[in-house]
C-alpha cells in the first residue's frame, strides 16, 4: 500500500489586529486521515496550546504500517500560524507476507514565526516486523517547534522486530538536529546500556524555543537525559518499562522545557 497526505495551515489576520489560524488544505489517503478537532486542555501544557490555533488529529483507516507499504506525510504551517497535531491511537508496525520493509516518511515545514506541534501517538514494534522512519522538519528563522517520539518494542511479552528511525531537523537551510536510532533483532547490541538497557518504551521531546533562557531543566527522572544543543533548542530523551510510565516522564520534562515566546493571537 501505498498513500500520501497533505496538510497545511495559513494565519488570518482579524480587524482586531489578532490572527487566528485556518486550515488551507486538507488531503487525506488511506490510512492517513486527518480530522479537524477542537482544543483540547489536556496537552500540551501552558504555552505550547496557542489560542488561535488549528488542531488536527492523525487517525489511521487501516492496519499498518505493514510489510511493504510505504506512507507518507507532508505538513506546512504559513507565516505566523500555528498547529497543533495530535494522534488518535498508537501505530502497530507489523510484518508483511513477502518479508519487505515498511516506510513512512514525514516531512514537516515551518515558515517564520510559524509553530508546529507534532504529538503522534507510539509506534508499537510488533514481532518480525521490519519498518524504516524518517522524519525531516524545515524551519525557518523564527519557527517554533515541539515534536514527541514515541517508540513501543513489541507488545506484551513480545521480541520486537527491527526498527530504524531517523530524525533531521534544519533551519534557515542549515543542519540543527540529526539523530538515527535502531532497535530489533538485526541491529547488534540494541539491549546493551548504550541502548536501550533492556527497556521496552524510548521517547524524545525536541523543543525549538526562540529567545527562550539558555540553561536547561534538569531532567524529570534518571532513566531521562536533557541536553541544550544551542539556545532555544533542546532535547529530552528517556527510557522506561513501559508506555504509561515513559509518557509520565515525558509529560513531566515538558514542564521544565523553554516555551515559545508571547504571541498575539486572539480567538
């Protein structure tokens, strides 16, 4: 199988002075569907929920990813607009009948002043799958960004399969952040403590925060690592046992990560 999806968002201004942001284009192929939402208090916390925002949710037709099935995601956000995009239910990678990878492929895009925030739900390695995820952000000077990674090996009592995930994110043309990961059985040493320690649930927070202090919070737990990679920009990643308690960590270190500045939005 294979799909494409398309999202964008622009920012209107009102006679008030404000801006409110509208979804300008909306393309949905199975098992990709976005679906228009409404706010939602629950997260993310305080500042990363800007009035005026588009919110959307990512919610899959279909099983899969699946062997052989390639999926992609393209997502603009215009010149100050912001949205907000949430999945619906964890993603289950499974194995196909003929042994091919399985790929998504993400492209996200902020223009200046623009903010994104990517809260997919995890992705669950079942057993024997094979799945390739690459996940690239354009951002332009000034673009605010939140982005949540959550990987699942295997479910209950399950030998996951292999995973390879890539993260590049760029701004203003240049590199900011690129991080690969690979777990499964076809990757040599992915229990060991460099990895994953025996763990079952990794997870990332990537906030790109412009103007905001420096110095970085410590870190929510010490199965957690934060680290400034230049000012405004910072990484959390943590290990758990499982989902609950990995996105119980997450949530807390989201607390103490730069927020965006001030914006004038008005709803």
């Amino acid at each position: 199988m294979r799909a494409h999806a398309r999202l964008a968002v622009t920012a209107d201004r009102h006679l008030s002075g404000g801006t409110r942001t509208r979804i300008s284009r909306l393309r949905s192929e199975a098992p990709l569907i976005w679906r228009p939402t409404i706010p939602s208090a629950v997260e993310p916390a305080g500042r990363w929920n800007p009035p005026g925002a588009a919110h959307v949710a990512l919610a899959a037709a279909a099983a899969g990813p699946v062997g052989g099935d390639h999926l992609r995601l393209d997502v603009e956000v215009a010149a100050g607009a912001a949205l907000v995009v949430r999945g619906v239910a964890a993603t289950l990678v499974l194995p196909g009948p003929h042994g091919r990878p399985s790929h998504t492929e993400t492209r996200l895009r902020v223009a200046p002043a623009g903010t994104l925030v990517w809260l997919p739900e995890p992705v669950i390695a079942a057993g024997r799958c094979d799945h390739h995820a690459t996940t690239r952000i354009e951002l332009e000077p000034g673009a605010r960004l939140l982005v949540r990674e959550e990987l699942l090996l295997g479910r209950h009592g399950e030998t996951p399969g292999t995973v390879r995930q890539r993260l590049r994110v760029t701004l203003a043309g240049r590199p900011l952040h690129d991080q690969e990961f690979a777990v499964g059985p076809d990757v040599p040493g992915w229990r060991g403590p460099a990895v994953t320690g025996g763990r079952r649930a990794l997870g990332t927070l990537l906030v790109v925060a412009p103007g905001s202090p420096a110095l970085p919070p410590a870190p929510p737990t010490a199965d957690a690592a934060v680290m400034p990679l230049s000012p405004g920009v910072t990484l959390l990643t943590a290990l758990a046992d499982d989902a609950l308690t990995l996105r119980r960590y997450l949530d807390r270190g989201l607390t103490g990560l730069p927020t965006p500045g001030s914006r004038t939005v008005t709803g």
